[in-house]
C-alpha cells in the first residue's frame, strides 16, 4: 500500500511539498491539516498589495481549487492540530484523529507581540502574519489617521509605506540603535531611511516603549523618556516565534525550532519539517531561515527524501522586500561578516551593499538594482569572490562574472 503523508500547517512550505510529491510520482494519501479555514496562499503581498486593496484574496491562492481536486490531495481547513502521537502515528485534531505513515510539520511561526501588561492586546494594536491580522487592520487603515510602527524590521517598514501610500500619518519606533539592526548592514538602513523619510514617514531610532495606552482601545504609546505619542492604530514587528508546541507534545527536539538533520528528518524517523518552523545543519551550527524562497526549497527537499532520496538540503538564501515603489533584493547571509563594500545606483534611492567575510563574498543586498543582486547571486552561488575593490571601483558588473 502506498505511504500515506500527513502535511501539518498549510502554507508556501505546505503547498510546494504536497506539488512536489505529486511531481515526483507519489500515488498514496497526502492530506493537509491547516488551522486557517482558507487554502494555502501567498504571505508576502499580505503586507503589501493585500493591505493596498490592489490584490484580492484569489490571487493571493498559491492554487486554484480544481488544482487540489484534480491531484487528489485532502484539505482539511479550519482544523487545529492539537497533538501528536508518535507510537501510534496518529494526528489528533480539534475535529478527530488523522493517521499516517509519514508526518511533515510546516507550522511556521507566529507574530511576537506585546504582553498585556504593556497593552500589547488592546483593540487597535495589530500584528502582520495571517490573513485575518491584515484583513482586522485593513479597515482601520483610512486616510488621515496616525499609525504607530513599533519595531523597525522589514515588516513593520512594510507596513509603515503602505500606510503613508494610503495617506496616514506614520511614526516607526525601533528600540535598538537602528533600524534593520538584526538583518542588514547600516549602510542598507541608511538607505532605507532615506527612503522612508522622504515619503514622510517619523523615524524615531534608539527609542523604546514603557507601554501602549489606552483602555477600551489603543489611543497611543508612553516612550520610555517619558513623552507620549498619539496614535489611531499601532502595528507592532519585533519578530516571530518558530511554532514548536506541536512538535513538543510529540516529544521532538527542538533548537531554534523544530531541529531537523540535513535530509529534514526530526528526531522522530517519521516525522519531517521545513520551512519557518525548522532549523537544519548550517557551516557547523544550526539555522533557521524565515523567507519564502527557503519555505519553497526545503518543503522540496524534504519532499524528495521522505520519497527515498536521501539528499542533504542545502539552502541558497534569497529574500526581498518592497517598500513604496523601491524593491530591496538580498541574496546569501550576511551575518559575521567583516568588511562592507557599497555601489551608488542610478536613482536617487538605489545601490548595493557587499558583504564580506574573511575575503569571501558571503551577501549582497540592492535596492532598486537589479542587476547588482543578480551578479551577486551569481557569484555567491558559485563560490567566486571578486577583490572587494574591485566591487567599489568597476563600472561594469558583469565583467566579474567572466
């Protein structure tokens, strides 16, 4: 009898394993259990196009609903996960009981968010993960209110241009010394900056929060100098939690995650995991990537090796976020790197950012340069390191691609 695969969690990591077992000639069962009562659908535009009004929720679908029919794969929506018994290889649900052969996790992780005690769950204060968050902060978004963005990362910037492009008064709130300061190089925040003061946006950086105020409904934040600032709405991205409580009542190990060995294999030998909520082998350490591209590309792998292949994962992280109408392109990590190169682009917000580390080319972030992300991700990919002067001083990219 053909294997039968249980999918938990039904987002991008979700949809591209289930194609890709299809693709690869699986015939048994694969059902998907997702908490949301909407199929998979694309995460990015949420904060973006979504939010703008400029993308509805059909197009958001990663699939249509004939696509799901025609490969015979079970959508059980709506249904919640609620713990996982290894001996007898049985999901238990909110609604029942779904057994299986093999079990991927692909529960991604969730919104960090205030406590309470700071006000951190008063009407008006919202987060940005699902479609239900941006759909409740949709209809708050009108023009000529104040927004308050507490958190200076990619999805509260996000946030904070989609609302000056719907005419609100925004304000971002970081407490560390900058923005992007767990992400990106400071000549990156530098430019994003830019960016958002011209479209008129308060950045207020080295700033933190004592409290949200407000009691039926949040009015806005004491600052911890004491000052407070008025506010319509606040948006609150200081983060995500990797989603483990199912994987814990299964009595999986968890690092960062639900950790998984370089195939994808928990430390169950029937249950997987991938994407945001997993973290796998990495340069001697373990890492967790939260981006689509990596959803994509180890929900495939995984895929691959539950079917037998036996392929190690190895990412190839890429990332982007629009804000207004600039595009930053990121390709590879820049983390622990030691020398920074930067281009200027053609416009006035546009150039790349190098990162180096021990003379190896390890990231490339561009803004409105396209072809800088796409020669540094060429070179990343192919383990070439151009001399970093070389970077800083030629006007043709391209050539270090010969």
């Amino acid at each position: 009898m053909a294997m039968k695969i249980v999918i938990v969690g039904a987002g991008q990591a979700a949809a591209s394993m289930a194609a890709r077992l299809r693709a690869k000639g699986h015939d048994g069962e694969i059902t998907l259990i997702g908490s949301e009562p909407v199929a998979p659908y694309q995460r990015p535009p949420l904060s973006k196009a979504y939010l703008l009004g400029q993308m509805g929720l059909d197009r958001l679908a990663l699939r249509s609903p004939e696509w799901w029919v025609d490969q015979d794969i079970t959508l059980r929506l709506g249904e919640s996960a609620i713990a996982i018994d290894p001996i007898r290889r049985v999901v238990a649900t909110d609604k029942g009981e779904v057994g299986y052969d093999a079990l991927a996790l692909t529960l991604g992780a969730s919104a960090r968010r205030l406590p309470a005690a700071m006000g951190g769950e008063l009407p008006g204060v919202h987060v940005i993960r699902n479609l239900a968050d941006v759909d409740a902060m949709a209809r708050q978004m009108q023009g000529g209110r104040r927004l308050i963005v507490i958190g200076g990362g990619y999805i509260g910037l996000e946030a904070a241009a989609v609302a000056r492009k719907l005419d609100l008064s925004v304000t971002v709130i970081e407490a560390a010394p900058r923005i992007l300061g767990r992400v990106a190089a400071a000549e990156t925040a530098d430019m994003i900056r830019a960016l958002h003061l011209s479209h008129g946006v308060e950045v207020l950086e080295g700033t933190g929060i004592s409290r949200i105020t407000g009691i039926d409904h949040a009015t806005g934040v004491t600052l911890n100098d004491g000052r407070e600032l008025p506010a319509d709405l606040i948006v609150t991205g200081i983060g995500v939690l990797p989603e483990t409580a199912l994987a814990q009542t299964a009595g999986l190990t968890l690092d960062n995650g639900i950790a998984t060995d370089v195939m994808g294999r928990t430390s169950d030998a029937a249950i997987w995991a991938a994407g945001d909520c997993a973290s796998f082998p990495w340069q001697g350490g373990r890492l967790r990537l939260e981006s689509v591209g990596n959803a994509i590309d180890m929900a495939e792998a995984v895929a691959d090796n539950i079917l037998g292949a036996d392929t190690p994962y190895h990412p190839k992280p890429w990332f982007w976020s629009d804000q207004f109408d600039a595009k930053l392109q990121i390709a590879g990590l820049g983390t622990g790197h030691d020398r920074i190169v930067k281009r200027p682009g053609d416009g006035q917000h546009g150039g790349s950012v190098w990162y180096y580390r021990d003379n190896r080319l390890i990231a490339v972030d561009a803004l409105n340069d396209a072809r800088a992300y796409m020669i540094g991700k060429r070179l990343i990919e192919a383990g070439r390191s151009p001399d970093p002067d070389a970077i800083a001083t030629t006007t043709d990219l391209k050539a270090l691609l010969a």
